[in-house]
C-alpha cells in the first residue's frame, strides 16, 4: 500500500516551563498581555506533521511518500527520515526560504503556547500529486496533514478529482481556515481525524451537523485524549477504544501524529477499527514518554508489551504476525 503523507515540515523548538501559564494571566488584562517565561530546557527537535507521521510509519515497516515543501537546510532532515524508511523524494526545496520553525513552551500542566514560522511550507500548495504520484506507481491513500492552507484544500481537490482516496488531517490549521475552506478539504474523505475540540470547532465552521459531516465522509476518527478514540461511520455502531497505559507523561507534542501512523499503519496490515486504534494510542504513548516528536524507540516487542498490558494478550496476538 503507497501512503502518500503530505503536510508541514518544520523543526521544533521545545521549551519546558516548570510553573502554570493560568497563574500567569490575569483575566481583566488579557487585551494587553505581556508575558515571558524563564525555561527550564531547550530541545531542538525535527518536527512538523507530515514527516512525524512518515517516521514512525517508516519504522513499523511501511514506506511512506512524504510530500511537502522545505528550505536548502533540510539534508540532515532528509538523511534522518531515509535512514528511517521513509521516502522523501516528493519534497519540494525551496530557493528563498528556510525550513518552517514551531517554537513551543509547554507548562507542568502540559498547556502549551507556540508560535509557527512557515517558510518554505508556504510553497506547498504549488505542488502537484499526479507527478509524484506516477513516479512511485500511484497512490492508494493520501492523507492531507496541517500545512500552508492553500496546499491543504488543493490536494484534496486534486485527490477528489483524480479518484483518490484521502484521509482529511486539518489538525492547528482549523483555527485559519474559514468555513468554505474547511468543507472543500473534508468533503468526500475517506477518514476525518480531528481531536474533540477540533471536531466541535470543524462542525462550527463548516455549518454541518455531526450527521452531515458523515454524510460526506466514510469514517471519523475523534481522538479524546486520556479517554481513547471514538470512530464514527454513517449507519454503524460507533468503535470506542480505551487509551493505552501511560507510565510517564513527558510531552505531548507529535502524539497525535503518531495516533494516524499507527491507525492506518493497522489499517494498512489489515486490522480492524478496533485493533487499528489500539496500535495508534500505543504508538502515540510511546512519543508521550519522551522530549520530541520522533525521539522515541519504538520496537515490535515495545509494542506488544504496550499492547498487552493496555489490551490483553489476544490483541497482542492478533498484531504480532504483523511486525518484523
């Protein structure tokens, strides 16, 4: 199966801030904040959603196509995803600018405040799939991932048109997209994945009840954070699916790409719903426990133990056959 993972390429600047940002603002003053906060650690890390999602696809076996658009600083990037299985050949170079930059400061209650450098990411929405894609033999699945707006809606234009099928990723991007943008990118989706606050901010915008998103797409897929995954299809009974176990929450930035790269990692070997979502929240604790979206050491046998200890041993056995 080619998987086709576009979206932002960015390196991330991680800070930890050891107090609260609540005790920090005072509620009649917020139309004049003026705040820093003394850190406590850096982590220069790479980031972005698109190649998140490549890497820990890449490394449960799967070969990813990443897309999207970078500056001439990204060899190091580029070498990192290769040795990680990932294919990086339809990743556009910029000549005028850098790679995009997301700078976070994270709190002990794990809020986050970040700022987004584009960049290069901007030059996105010039990219074309059918090259790439008649280069690698075709696409069977697209996911359009956060990145420069205008690229977002004309990959998925371009996949409606074409008879691709598309996973619909709008993630931080929802809170710039106005309504019609919004409902040209999720129209006609195979899969919709957006948390909770980003499927009540969808249907705001969008003007479409909960009925009439399903009407448009095959399957949503709503992350809940400490309470699991619920996936949603028009007629069906929903699949809610439990979080797997934490043993430290260290930083939740990159969690919910790694949640897509293992869901339709399992789609990908033939799981159900069920046991597809059980992969993505496994996956997604082992990047909870660790500074940096791709920092963690995801193996088959760290991924069975999670799966075991958070769902049973016959969840395990029925993913087994499926790792190397």
């Amino acid at each position: 199966m080619r998987i086709a993972v576009t979206g932002s390429i960015a390196s991330d600047h991680l800070m930890t801030f050891e107090g609260r940002f609540s005790e920090q603002l005072i509620a009649d003053q917020l139309e004049q904040v003026s705040l820093s906060f003394l850190v406590d650690e850096l982590e220069v890390r790479r980031g972005g959603c698109a190649p998140n999602i490549s890497f820990a696809m890449g490394v449960l076996g799967l070969r990813p196509y990443l897309v999207g658009a970078a500056g001439a600083d990204f060899d190091e990037y580029r070498a990192w995803l290769e040795r990680h299985g990932v294919d990086t050949s339809g990743v556009h170079i910029s000549e005028l600018r850098h790679t995009a930059r997301f700078v976070c400061t994270t709190d002990k209650d794990h809020n986050q405040i970040a700022s987004f450098y584009a960049g290069a990411m901007a030059e996105a929405r010039n990219i074309e799939l059918k090259p790439l894609s008649d280069a690698v033999g075709g696409y069977d699945l697209v996911l359009v991932s956060a990145n420069d707006p205008g690229a977002m809606t004309r990959h998925s234009a371009e996949c409606r048109d074409r008879g691709l099928p598309f996973a619909a990723d709008p993630s931080q991007q929802l809170a710039f997209m106005d309504g019609p943008d919004v409902r040209e990118l999720i129209e006609g989706a195979t899969y919709l994945f957006t948390n909770e606050y980003e499927k009540a901010l969808c249907e705001q915008k969008t003007g479409w009840s909960d009925e009439e998103i399903l009407d448009r797409v095959q399957t949503r897929v709503t992350t809940l954070g400490a309470k699991g995954v619920r996936i949603d299809r028009r007629g069906e009974p929903p699949v809610s699916v439990g979080p797997a176990a934490v043993t430290e929450k260290v930083d939740p930035t990159g969690v919910g790409d790694a949640f897509r790269a293992g869901f339709l990692t399992g789609l990908h070997w033939g799981l159900s719903l069920e046991l597809a979502a059980q992969v993505g929240n496994a996956v997604a604790v082992h990047c909870l426990e660790v500074n940096g979206p791709q920092e963690y050491d995801l193996t088959a046998a760290s991924l069975l133990d999670k799966i075991t200890e958070s769902y049973g041993e016959e969840s395990a056995r029925e993913i087994k056959p499926h790792l190397s």
